[in-house]
C-alpha cells in the first residue's frame, strides 16, 4: 500500500515537471472567492490593492436581460470588502454590468443595452454614457477613449468621453478587447479566435489562425512580455499564447472562466467563474 502511495506520488511529480517547461507561464492558487451572482469581469485598480468585480446578478438565462438587478463589487488586498459596492435602486438601474474600464477618472461599465460610468471612489454620479447597444460586453481604453465590443452586433466602437461613436472592423461575436503596446486585440466568441484588429480602422481583424485550441473565447490580456492570457468560457481553460502568437498552452482548467483581469504589480490573475458565482485569484509566475 506504501509503496503504491509513492509511486502515485512519483508519477504525480513527474507531470509537473513535464507540465513546466522553462520560460513558460505558470499559475499557482491564492484564494477562492464566492458570494458573488454570476460575475462577469474582474478589473484591478493599477497602483492600489482594489478589484471591481460586475455582477450580472440573473437567473439562468437572463444574462442580458433588462431584469433591473445588477451590482459591482470591491475587493480589497484579496479579498471581500464589498459585496454590494455598486447596487441597482430605482433611479440608477443596473440590469447587468459586464465590462469594466477606468478612464480619466472614472469607472465605466457595460449594461446590456447601455455604457454607463460613475466615480470609482464611492460610485456616485452614475450616469449614461451611449445607448443602443446590442450586447455591449467588454471594455478597455487606449487612454484616449473607452473601447467597446458588442457581441450581438459584432462591432467595436470607440466613445469619447463625450459619448461620441466611432466603428472600426471587428471579428463575428467579438467579446473581450484589450491593448498593449500600442496594439488592439480582440477575441471572438463565435469564432473561438484571437485577432489583431485595427483601431485607425478600414483594416480587416487579423486572425491568429489558433481557432482550433478554443471552444467559446471571452477575456484577453497581454502580458508585458507580450505573452496573450485568453479564457476560453465554454473551454473550461485559461490559457496562454506566445509573444509571436504560434503557441497556445493551458494555465489552468476551471468551469466558465469570464473577463479576466491581471494585476501587474503583484502578477496576479483574477479569474471570474460566472456558473459557479466565484472569483479565483492565481500567481502568474515562471
Ligand atoms: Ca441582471
Ligand atoms: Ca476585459
């Protein structure tokens, strides 16, 4: 019986180190967080120790549905601080936030149909920003403008500050966006693909050609070293991409991982899991 327990043990050493080739990223677990109702993106306040965290807050579903439940919640050096930051109240209805992006001083959401912001200090002031969305889902922002992806619609679109709009190409099913270096990328849903796409615009989104690593793609970051995070919802994965976007490795396999978030500070990954109401916090080391 020994003897089997140590060979188990031994075999199970041995994946790892297989499991970890040098220079390649790996995860390890921090913390699992749970109260939350269906979360969708986790964004870490760069420079402090804070995450916002958007709550679709739905039944089974209802994840765009107009259903006037909705809150962001605020987390604190790793954990809860509050659950209800944010909250829906007749006047400032949030029916499900989703994409979250800070911009000249303000914390911007996606709601269904609306781009909505408020001050991220104490969420006063909310207010909308456009309307008309299909499906607006991710945010990021190039420091001049708030970028928005709409899945339904398949469009990215740029909103200045003063709402006005702006489309360039996007993928079919575009969701997550995000830049780095100068450069905007994007991930499709439908399409289960990773592009390049061009905020100048008149420049068709260049796919990665991985479509076949993905089953439904949600989140994407880039790391400083240019290596691509993407989560793949339906996928069950986090995954990594190589800096010249020709190698896709799994980080870590868990159920329905949403819009992820990195801080780069202390190199962690905070993961929403949008069926299982939980946010896993993970050290991206190597
Ligand atoms: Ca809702
Ligand atoms: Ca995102």
């Amino acid at each position: 019986m020994l003897s089997r327990l140590r060979l188990l043990a031994l075999l199970s050493l041995c994946a790892v180190t297989l499991a970890a080739q040098p220079g390649r990223w790996q995860l390890r677990q921090l913390a699992v967080l749970d109260q939350f109702w269906v979360p969708e993106c986790a964004l870490p306040v760069p420079g402090t120790d804070r995450v916002f965290v958007s709550n679709v807050a739905a039944a089974k579903g209802e994840y765009w549905t107009d259903d006037g439940e909705g809150f962001i919640s605020v987390l604190a050096g790793g954990k809860m601080q509050r659950l209800r930051w944010l909250q829906s109240k007749p006047g400032a209805v949030l029916d499900g936030p989703k994409g979250l992006c800070l911009f000249r001083g303000k914390l911007y959401f996606t709601d269904n149909t609306r781009l909505l912001r408020c001050n991220p200090e104490d969420g006063s002031g909310l207010e909308v920003v456009a309307d008309g969305f299909g499906k607006a889902n991710d945010l990021a922002t190039d420091g001049d403008a708030v970028w928005l992806s709409d899945g339904l619609q398949s469009k990215i679109w740029r909103i200045a500050e003063d709402g006005a709009k702006r489309e360039i190409p996007a993928p079919q099913g575009v969701n997550g966006i995000t830049f780095a270096k100068g450069r905007m990328y994007a991930v499709s849903w439908d399409l289960h693909e990773v592009y390049e796409v061009y905020p100048i615009g008149g420049k068709d989104p260049r796919p990665f050609r991985l479509a076949d690593h993905f089953t439904n793609l949600d989140g994407i970051e880039v790391l400083t070293d240019g290596t691509f995070i993407v989560s793949d919802f339906m996928g069950n994965k986090v995954c990594a991409i190589t800096p010249d976007g020709k190698t896709v490795y799994t980080l870590v396999e868990l159920e329905s991982p949403a819009d992820i978030g990195i801080d780069r500070q202390t190199m962690t990954l905070y993961v929403p899991q949008f069926f299982a109401d939980k946010v896993v916090l993970f050290r991206l080391f190597r």
